[in-house]
C-alpha cells in the first residue's frame, strides 16, 4: 500500500505539492470514488486510480537511454550551460531519474537514467568492474604498443595503475578502448600516456546495454530484457 499523493507523484503526474491540488480539486479516483484526501492508501498493483477520467499507470523503477550531445552537463541544474535533464520532459523528470554516472562536457554517446537506486550503485560499484566501450578520434596515430600497455595498466599519475583495458585501432586516428572502471577523465588520460590527445570522444555501451542508432539528443525507454540484463551484470 502507498499514499495517494506519493503514488501520483511516482507515476510523473507531479510534485507531491501538484498532485495534492489534483486531489482537492476531486480530479482523482480511485475504483471510480472521488478521493479528495491526499494520505488515503491505495493498493498500487490492484486499485484503478485515475486523474480526470484517464487511468495512471504506476512504475515504481523507471530507465531510460540517453544519446548525450556534446555542449551539455551531467547535471540537473547549471547555470552556464544546458543539462542532460533539459531533453526530458517534465513528466519524466518528476520521476526523479538521475544519470548513472557522467559524462564530460564535450562527450557524447550512452549515459542511462533511472530511479532505481540499488541498480545505479551496482553499475558504479567499482567491485563489479561494468565495462564501458568508447569511440575516440585522435589528434595523431595511435602507437602499436599502446594495446599491450592498455591491457597491462597504464599509469595516469593516480596511486594505482588502471585495470586491464582493451584497445582496439581502428585506423591511424581513431580507436574503441573498453575500460572496467570509471577514474576522472580516464579515456583521455590513457590516451594522453602514450602520446595522443583525444579531439572526440562517444561511448558506444555500458554492460550490456548498447547505444545502437538512437539519434543524439533524443532517449527510449528499456525493454524489459535489457533492464534485466543490467541488473545480472557482473
């Protein structure tokens, strides 16, 4: 059982303040009753709750892939630029979703939002190791024995050489690299150890979960089989 008022809030009808004027002004029912008191519980699996006629679907967990463009912050609020929250609607955002993790101000590529906060601390647990595939472009040739060198640890001047990675060339400037961690701008300080600079960086996949063809900019939904996948991740 739930609070009425809770119950809306977690559907993205509103704030808990916003749903409480729904409520008194009778646009809620509950099973076709009129409720005008806000800490009334309903039954969130059984109870037909409606707001003016239309039924409200609960969802207690919500997740979401984003395509990150560059020019925006993992943030919720910024006062110098636009925030990864600024491409959700209001509803959504009512959710209370938050992003797993960042993403720097000039990378783009998959970043996942939800309120489930047990999966978010699994995915950002540094004893799980979550792989994270990204695509970068160079500013000059990438060595040969930067592969071996990935795979054994680089140093990027933190107290501890970073996890075995696997970097893959691509071409003389471009490269993917899987990384099993998540230090402070760790791609361009692996990169910066063996000579490169990073000009453009995208991550392609987090776990099992892929960026695919979603333009940037824009979200979907997870199906159930990726929400599942995530949460066997290891």
């Amino acid at each position: 059982m739930i609070r009425l008022d809770k119950y809306l809030a977690d559907c993205g009808l509103g704030t808990r303040s916003e749903v409480k004027k729904y409520i008194k002004a009778k646009q809620i029912t509950v099973n076709s009753e009129i409720i005008t008191k806000p800490d009334v519980k309903v039954d969130e699996n059984n109870d037909t709750i409606c707001f003016k006629g239309k039924e409200v679907t609960y969802e207690k967990y919500v997740y979401y892939l984003f395509h990150k463009p560059s020019g925006c912050v993992t943030a919720k609020q910024d006062n110098l630029h636009k925030t990864v929250m600024d491409y959700f609607p209001e509803e959504i955002r009512n959710k209370d979703i938050a992003p797993v993790g960042r993403l720097d101000l000039d990378t783009e590529g998959l970043l996942l939002f939800t309120n489930d906060g047990p999966l978010t601390h699994h995915l950002l647990s540094p004893t799980h190791h979550i792989p994270k595939t990204y695509y970068a472009v160079l500013d000059k040739e990438v060595p040969e024995t930067a592969i071996e060198e990935f795979q054994k640890g680089v140093d990027i001047g933190d107290d501890k050489l970073t996890l075995p990675a696997e970097l893959i060339i691509l071409s003389d400037k471009e490269a993917e690299l899987t990384i099993h961690e998540g230090r402070f701008h760790q791609i361009k300080r692996m990169f910066e150890a063996v000579g490169c600079t990073v000009t453009y960086l995208k991550r392609l996949s987090m776990g099992s979960l892929e960026l695919g063809d979603l333009p940037k900019g824009e979200y979907r939904k997870l199906t159930e089989e990726e929400v599942q996948m995530l949460k066997e991740s290891k």
